[in-house]
C-alpha cells in the first residue's frame, strides 16, 4: 500500500462511451436526461470521449438539436451553464432521426455510431417512454 494515499478515495476514471437517447425531442430528455449530463461533465464525471445521440422521429439537425439542448440546460440545469464546458459538451452531442418502428433508422443509427463514437464499443440506451397515441 502506498502511504501517500492512505485515507484518499479511489476514484475509476470515466471511459469513453457513447449513449442514445431515444425520444429525444421529449420532455424527459429536456427537462432531465440532457441537463443531469450536462451536470456530470461540468462537474468532472462524464467521460472526455463521449457521444450522446439523440433518436427520435422530428427532422432536425445535429446543430438544431444543439440549440435545443442548450435551451433546456440553461433552464433546467441544477447549476449556472458555464459557456466553456457547454461548448465542449455540445460538440458531444448528435441528433438521429428515424421512426422507431423502422428497422433501416437502427442501421444508420448502428453506422452513425461508428462514425461519432470510433474510439468505444461502451454504449448505453436509456429508454424513453413512448407517449401513447
């Protein structure tokens, strides 16, 4: 055991990842999942290398959805949105649109995610709730 660390907590360093968001275009997304993200890389628990992509079914623009999210940081963030690491933490954001029920959207979703997320195989799919129509 080294004795300089002695009593200092371990902490895992955060590996590269990507994570989808389905339904992205939602409330949960808006209100919850971007900002809490958002909290973890302001305060240093998000990995440097990570792909967040959105997936839903609205054409928009990776720029678009950028925009977007950053609307819903800046009201629903639990802390003040510092420009810096919002600049950073925006280039990590990606925005798919597909129907869910359309076998083709999770193919190009599949390629899309080697072309963002080259550098991991570690993925993550929180699952949205569909509204029901």
């Amino acid at each position: 055991m080294n004795p300089l660390r002695e009593g200092l907590s371990t902490r895992a360093v955060p590996q590269p990842c990507a994570i989808v968001i389905f339904g992205a275009t939602g409330d949960l997304t808006h209100r919850k999942l971007i900002p809490a993200l958002y909290n973890l890389a302001a305060d240093g628990e998000l990995p440097p290398a990570v792909a967040i992509i959105g997936f839903a079914r609205r054409p928009k623009s990776d720029d678009d959805f950028r925009k977007e999210m950053d609307e819903a940081v800046r009201k629903f963030s639990r802390q003040g949105v510092r420009d810096e690491i919002w600049k950073t933490f925006s280039q990590s954001l990606f925005y798919h649109q597909s129907e869910f029920d359309d076998e083709a959207g999770y193919k190009s979703l599949a390629e899309r995610l080697e072309k963002v997320d080259n550098s991991s195989k570690n993925r993550s799919a929180p699952i949205s709730p569909r509204r029901a129509n």
